[in-house]
C-alpha cells in the first residue's frame, strides 16, 4: 500500500550575492589555475629509464671529422715532406714565423685560441647534453620498447580536447617539457566554470598521452578583447 506524498518542499536555489566586502576579488576578465590531476608517476613499475632520447648529432660529427682527417693528413704529408729532403709547405712556414714574430698579446692570437676555445666547449656540450628536447619521452610499459611524442603533437591533441569544451572560443597550447600552458578565449559561460572544464578535460588528455613524466598543467581563460 502505497503511502501518500506530502507537500514537496521547494528546492533551494543557489544563494543571494550578498554585498561586497572590503578585501574581497572579483574576476570578471579572466582566471587561471595551475591543475593537479594527479600524474601518472613517472617510476612505477615497468617505466624506468624511460630517459630522454639522445640525439646523434651527425652533422656536427661528419663536420667535425672531415676538418680532423683533412688537417691531421695534411700535417702527416708535410712531415713526410720534410723527412724525405722537401722543404716544408708555403702555409706550415708561414704560420711558424707568425707565431715566432707575434707577441702574446696579440689581438690575432686572443682571437684565434678564444674561437677554439667556443668550438671545443660547443662540442663538450653536444657531448655531454642528450638533445632532441622536442621529444617527449613516453612510458616503458614493454622492455625493449622505446617510443616518444613530438611536444607540437602533444600540443595539438591538448588544443583540440581544449576546444570542445562548451564556451571555448580559442586556445592556445604551449608544451613544454615540464609544463603545459594552455591560454584559452571563452566568449560565453563563467569563467571560473570554464576553466574547471578545462582542467579536468586537459588532465585526463595529459594522462591518456603516455608520458614517462606527465607536465604540470597550467590553464589561463579570459574574455576576447573589447573591439574599439
């Protein structure tokens, strides 16, 4: 036997916006968030070393390796040169009496060792630096299997999740290796509800790219400019 209802009760409504004390803020332009949507952690079984890939460098190398081969062969002919009863070439001459003439302090000399000196840390650092900073590294979840995103397309998967939210009118997504931030119009809806949209869409887009070391997420919306 059913039982009867009494009166409804009215639902309550969202509460009055009461006056506005002093030291209270009121964003009506634009808001930001720095999101935590908890990443995946980055050494969890079956991640690690998941390192940064290392690039090759080729062309620094071949170049590096033409200019040594052609300078130590040319040097080894001129000696052989030389142990045979040739005179020395024009250019090794010519150089031993520049450097027997030139003082140390020459302007020429300080110019010369200082070039060397930037060409050979130029190489300490590509040798010691991996490179490929546009490659983000992805999660190992197989042994032996290495696999990396290009940051513009970790870029454009978040700009196209970010533009599906409901009142997004443009966004911008800048990716980084630690931090993505995402600058976004919204023409239409609250702000600070547009922004929460978004930082639950883009977190689950982070999560869903696979990355060894998910960036921190970092989202600004505001109103289109005003037209003049």
């Amino acid at each position: 036997m059913t039982e009867p209802h009494g009166p409804e009760r009215p639902t309550p409504g969202p509460p009055a916006a009461g006056p506005v004390e002093e030291g209270d803020v009121l964003e009506l332009d634009q808001s930001a968030s720095s999101a935590a949507y908890d990443p995946v952690p980055a050494r969890r079984a079956g991640t690690a070393g998941a390192g940064r890939f290392w690039s090759a460098r080729r062309i620094p190398a071949a170049v590096l390796a033409l200019l040594v081969l052609g300078g130590t062969g040319l040097l080894l002919y001129d000696v052989a040169a030389v142990r045979a009863g040739h005179p020395a070439m024009r250019w090794r001459r010519s150089l031993a009496d520049q450097l027997a003439e030139r003082p140390l302090q020459s302007a020429w000399l300080l110019g010369a060792a200082a070039a060397v000196v930037a060409i050979g840390l130029w190489l300490l650092v590509l040798a010691a630096t991996p490179g490929l900073r546009a490659l983000l590294p992805m999660r190992r979840d197989r042994p032996g299997v290495r696999a990396a995103l290009d940051r513009s397309a970790a870029a454009l998967v978040l700009r196209d999740r970010a533009a599906e939210v409901s009142g997004v009118q443009s966004v911008r997504v800048r990716m980084g290796r630690g931090r993505a931030v995402v600058r976004a119009v919204s023409h239409f809806r609250e702000l600070d509800d547009v922004r929460a949209d978004l930082d639950t869409v883009l977190g689950t887009g982070i999560r869903e790219l696979g990355l060894a070391r998910p960036p921190s997420l970092s989202v600004h919306v505001r109103r289109p400019a005003k037209k003049g």
